[in-house]
C-alpha cells in the first residue's frame, strides 16, 4: 500500500520535486540534479511504470487517489487541497496527479541501434543482415519540448523504431514533451548523441541510409525515394531546418510535395510536426 503523507504548506522542503513546473530552466537544472522527471495524469503516470521507470513520489489530491493506488506501490503519496497543489505547481493540475519519476541511463546511440536491429532480426527468425526493416528517426536540435512530445507520438504511431536525439535536442521527458505525446516517449526507444558533428557516422556504420527532410521542393519527394532495410530521417530545427554539414552528409535530400498553388498563398514549408507525421506515414507503405 502507498504510504500517504498529507501536506498543507506549499513551501513543504519535502515537495521540492514539485516547485514551480513552468520555470524552464529551474526545471532542467533540478531534474538533471536530482535524475527525475514528472508524470502528469493517471494515464501518462501508468505508462511510466509500465515502461520501468521507479516512482520517487506522488502529489495528489484525495479524489484522484483510488485511480492510482493499485499501480503505486509503497510509494510515497503526498495527499493535499487543490489549493496547495496549485502553490506548489504554480498552475491548476487539471490531471489531478503529479508523480515524481527517477530517470533511466540512456543507452549509447550504437548500443540501441544495435539492440533494435537485432530484436527485429530474432522476432523474425532471421540474421542480423537479413532483418525486417528498420526506421529510425533521427532529431537535429529541436527544441520546442510540445514538437519533441508530439514527433514520438507520431513515431509511435506509426511504427518507427527508434529515435536518434543531437546533443541540444530538447529533453523527451520534460513533462510538457510527456504530455504532448500522451506517454509516447516510454513506448519508442531513445538515445542521444555525444557529438553532434560526427554523430551521423555511427547510423552509417551499420547500414543506415540517411535521408534528410527539407522543404526544398527541387529535392525528390519522399514517396518517390527507393528505401533500403535501414533508413534514417532526419528532422531540422524548427526555424532553419537541417543544418548545412547533415544536409551535405546524407545520402539524399528528401522533400514532402507540396500544392503548386502553395507558394501563392505564403506557404513555403510544413511545420515540423506535421511534416515527421507524412512523413513517417511513407515509411508504413
């Protein structure tokens, strides 16, 4: 059974978890410090466990509490007023729960790449060479936390594999990319480069064809591209796109066609979430 705690001071020094969740940069300091995260909603709080990762503790009001208790544990449960959840949070939680989550170690991007490709090939019964398809999406500084969220919730969607993060990529476990996704990012496998300007090497060493996405219209249409077993699409930042060096490192530029009369009307590109989700749709043919 969880152990239940009421609490009635925001300023309660066994809250700190919990402080002032829409400081930013508060926010990335202390969750890197401390290696937790937070998990909004009795949804996304199940997803969590469900992926593995350990509750720390849990902040909510008596009426939220029985949707939570048979996935909690032992875990500490403090127990207070809407009121001083709001203090604490500094914003209503409509969700009603906040759970403090200890992070996972991230594996190396070869590590995981690896991992994927042989647990496709052994599903199948197969060789590592002669495995099912593998897609990956690979993630070139963004770093809007929503766009983040909301590109693994496409990824999950539809069936990509893994996701490839450059180093000052923002984090998938900020607890606004955790509630754009809906939980997604428990469910797709991550890891984040070291080195951002040799970081395409490790995807080519096994056998990744890289394709990168831009909104250049001379580039071939991404539904038009010869796919190999392993590709790799790479995303841009959300202003300027895809740097100049992973533009001329991959093996093609690739581009989402666009309405002839769209220039006409001002529209020169896709949004970045908008344009993952098309394009990891092209991926399911």
């Amino acid at each position: 059974m969880p152990e239940l705690i009421p609490v009635e001071d925001p300023a309660d020094p066994r809250l700190a978890d919990y402080v002032r969740l829409r400081d930013v940069e508060l926010r990335k300091s202390l969750e890197a410090e401390r290696g937790l995260f937070m998990a909004e909603g009795e949804k996304v709080i199940r997803r969590a466990v469900a992926a593995g990762y350990p509750v720390r503790s849990v902040l909510t009001t008596r009426r939220w509490l029985p949707g939570l208790e048979d996935v909690l544990g032992g875990a500490r449960v403090y127990v207070a007023s809407d009121e001083v959840m709001e203090g604490i949070a500094g914003f209503a939680v409509h969700r009603g729960a906040l759970a403090s989550m200890a992070r996972l170690e991230l594996p190396a991007v070869k590590s995981l790449l690896s991992g994927t490709l042989r647990k496709a090939a052994g599903e199948g019964g197969l060789s590592l060479d002669e495995g099912p398809p593998c897609r990956v999406l690979v993630l070139e500084d963004l770093v809007d936390h929503g766009n983040v969220g909301a590109i693994f919730r496409c990824a999950a969607a539809l069936g990509i594999d893994a996701v490839i993060l450059s180093p000052r990529c923002a984090d998938p476990l900020y607890r606004r990319s955790v509630k754009v996704s809906m939980g997604a990012v428990f469910a797709v496998p991550y890891a984040r480069m070291t080195n951002w300007y040799d970081g395409l090497a490790e995807l080519r060493a096994l056998g990744f064809q890289t394709l990168a996405l831009t909104p250049d219209q001379s580039a071939i249409p991404i539904d038009k591209v010869l796919m190999g077993e392993r590709v790799a699409l790479m995303l841009g930042c959300e202003g300027d796109g895809l740097s100049s060096r992973w533009l001329h490192e991959a093996d093609q530029a690739v581009c989402i066609a666009m309405s002839p009369t769209a220039m006409d009307l001002g529209v020169d590109s896709l949004n970045v979430v908008a344009a993952a989700a098309i394009a990891c749709h092209s991926f399911m043919r």
